[in-house]
C-alpha cells in the first residue's frame, strides 16, 4: 500500500474481517500483504508469536530488543529461538552501553526514572529498527492486564506510522498453555520459577507476583507503571 491513508483504511477492514480469525490467518494476512515487510518482535519469554508465524512464513524477522539489562535466561531462550526455529532473529540494541548510560543519567536510572529508561533502551531502539517495516506482530493478550483489554488484532500504530498486529489477542493464558504443550514451544525458564512476565532483571522492573495477583503484577511493581512505552 502506498500511502498512509491507503493503510489505514486496510487496516480498519482487516480488524473486522480478521476479528474471530485465528491466529494462523492473521499472520497468513500478514505475510501475504507486506511480505519482507513485516516482523514479529518478541521479548522471550516464549516463542509462541514465533512459532505461529513460522508456521506461515518461515524465515519471518523476529526482533528481539537486549536492552542490556536482561536476564541471562532471557537471552539463552533468544539463542534457542534462532538455533531451532525457521526465523531470521534480529537483535536491536540501545544507543548506549549500560555503562554509557550511566556516565550520563547516573547509575540504576531504571529505579529512578523507569519511563525513561524504558524509553532510551526499549522504545528509541524499537522504533529505529522498525524503519525497515511496513508492519509488526506482537504478543499482546486482552487477558493480560486491564491496560491490553481492548487490544485490536490489527490496528494503526499512529505513532509509528505501522500497522500492529496482536494475532493471538483474543486467546487467554491457557490457550497459550494449550498450544505450547501441543507443539512443544521454546519457553524462558523463568517461567517454571513463578515469574509471570519477564522484562529486564532488575527488581523494580521485574518481581515474582504476589499470590492471587495477574499475571503483570511484577512488572515496575509499586510504582504504578504499567507498560515500558511500547505499547502506548
């Protein structure tokens, strides 16, 4: 599609037309319509949106943002994802070093200022490597948090001038289960350890959640945060 309008109002036809679709179709229309031009992007902490995509598009992009704060078993499920699966992993990575970053804001920004943080070594490294695309996929879940309730399956990313893709926004934490059981999906370790969601190691970005509470209670817990800026 050539222009911004042209895509935008594909995309309010694909969101109706592809809303009780399954996952597979949506990333069939995806790969079909932009081709090269599409990627999925993906923390780690599993392979599902990979994997599904794969099944469609072998060879598909995944991009993969080491902010340099990652947990060691976030980036070995990263080398487990480009050793075994039919994708071409893309790793993107912040301006500065951890180290850099730090001569300038001070160490532990991330305790002092989460948003920015997130916002110089998650969303700037994001949107640049997104240049190369028309559009993306992301694993985003209506369950997840009342933040993700309304999360269309695909949508105009008005900031980034991208059509995003949640194929599997419609499924529920035991719908993933179901399907990483069935296909035997790589998945972070963490997992097995009782984090529910996994972002960057420190402790005020990524705690154990508390008995009874979702599934994204760990993430920036106490600070009232809830999204790294991505998704906003």
């Amino acid at each position: 599609m050539s222009t911004t309008t042209d895509l935008e109002a594909l995309v309010a036809q694909a969101a109706v037309d592809l809303e009780e679709a399954t996952p597979q179709e949506i990333l069939k229309w995806a790969a079909d319509t932009f081709g090269e031009r599409f990627c999925v992007t993906s923390s780690m902490e599993d392979a599902v949106v990979a994997h599904l995509a794969s099944s469609v598009f072998p060879g598909v992009d995944v991009v993969f943002l080491d902010t340099g704060y990652h947990f060691a078993e976030t980036i070995g499920t990263r080398d487990a994802v480009a050793a075994v699966m039919p994708v071409n992993v893309i790793t993107l990575k912040p301006l500065q070093t951890v180290a850099e970053q730090d001569a300038q804001y001070g160490p532990n920004l991330h305790d002092r200022d989460p948003d920015l943080c997130c916002s110089l070594r998650k969303v700037e490294p994001l949107n640049r490597g997104l240049g190369a695309y028309d559009a993306w996929a992301t694993g985003l879940r209506r369950d997840e948090s009342p933040s993700r309730a309304n999360t269309p399956v695909v949508a105009w990313d008005a900031k980034r001038r991208k059509v995003k893709i949640a194929p599997i926004a419609r499924w529920t934490q035991q719908d993933v289960d179901d399907y990483v059981a069935a296909n035997g999906v790589l998945l972070n370790p963490l997992l097995w350890e009782g984090y529910t969601s996994i972002g960057c190691s420190p402790l005020s970005c990524t705690a154990k959640p508390g008995e009874g509470e979702e599934g994204r209670a760990g993430r920036w817990a106490g600070s009232g945060k809830t999204e790294c800026g991505i998704h906003l």
